[in-house]
C-alpha cells in the first residue's frame, strides 16, 4: 500500500507532468506566467482545489449517478474554488489582485476534471488524494519554472530581485504571449531529452 501511495503521488512530478506530459492545463501556464511568484500562486491555488476535490469525488463516487457525473463534478470543483478564491482575498490579496480572473477559471481546468474522471472516481480516498497533491504540486513546478524563464529573460529579475548585470537588456518578446509559448517549448525539449536518456 505505502509503495503504491507512493508512486500515486511522485507520478505527478514527471510522469504525467501536467503540462508537458499531459499537455493540459496550458492556458494558465500561458496566461499567469509572466512571473514566477503568480505561476507558485496560480499552481497552489490549483492544488488545493484538485486535492479536496479528489478527496470528495472519491468519496462521493458511490452515490453520484453516472448520467450526471460530469456536472457532480463540475459543482463539486466550483464549491472549492470558490473556497480558494475567498481564502486568497483574505490571507494573500496581492497575489490574489495578480490573478484575478484566472483564479475563478480553475473550474474549467481541464486538469482538474481530468482526474476527477480518471482517477478520483476510480479509486479510493488516500490513492485520490495523493494524485490530487502529487499533479498540483507538479503543476506548480510547471509553472514556477515557466514563470522563472519568463521573468529572468523577460525582466532581469527572480522574484521581485534584480538579478542580472547592469548592462542586461530584457528580451520584452518573453514577457508577451508568444514568449510564453516559446517557454513552453524550450522546457518541453528539454524535458523530452532528458526522458530519450
């Protein structure tokens, strides 16, 4: 049992990496990543609402009716978003105002949906909670070092600090939406690499 907890929540990490291995969940790894603290703000905010909503579909996968279950679903995901949202305005309001629309949009995160029908209403609480926790937290490792590419190239800077040479001119195209994608790829090659190895 501990062996295959195990492996249910490390398999996130590069297995079926979210964004790279999956490929889903891309539109917030474009969208928030101009910064390495909104892709840490944007990845936790997503891991909460994909470990307690595993936690309840798993729970729950008894007594939903399949005809409906997608729907079950969806609302089961928007109560904790919501939950994340309110707790966000409350403790963390800056990183919350960074955001903005894209913390409500995590209910429409394929991500998320995608292990709750493939994994939390298959299988039991613990297994579905360790996946939820395991492909958050590898999610925002994702977006952590998209939003680091983007914000050393595009800005000079690693979370808020200056980081490069005084003479170090910012590649602005990192910080538009095509730098995004150029991201995206270049950590997708290298992680394909790494994996031929």
């Amino acid at each position: 049992m501990e062996k295959t907890l195990t492996k249910e929540f490390t398999k996130g990490f590069w297995e079926i990496l979210p964004p790279f291995r999956l490929v889903l969940g891309l539109c917030p790894v474009l969208a928030v990543t101009k910064y390495a603290e909104n892709g840490i703000g944007m990845g936790l905010a997503t891991t909460f609402v994909l470990l307690f909503s595993n936690i309840i579909i798993s729970s729950l996968k008894s007594i939903i009716p399949k005809k409906v279950r997608i729907a079950a679903y969806i609302v089961i995901i928007a109560t904790f978003v919501v939950i994340v949202e309110l707790l966000m305005q409350a403790f963390f309001f800056p990183i919350y105002e960074k955001l903005g629309i894209f913390i409500p949009l995590i209910v429409v995160n394929c991500i998320i949906l995608g292990r709750a029908e493939a994994f939390a209403s298959k299988n039991p609480i613990y297994l579905s909670a360790a996946d939820g926790l395991g492909v958050g937290l590898g999610f925002t490792l994702s977006l952590f070092f998209v939003g680091s590419l983007r914000e050393i190239l595009g800005y000079g800077s690693f979370l808020g600090m200056d980081i490069m040479w005084e003479t170090f001119k910012p590649f602005s195209f990192m910080i538009e939406a095509p730098g995004a994608f150029v991201c995206l790829g270049l950590l997708l090659a290298v992680i394909n690499l790494i994996s031929k190895k």
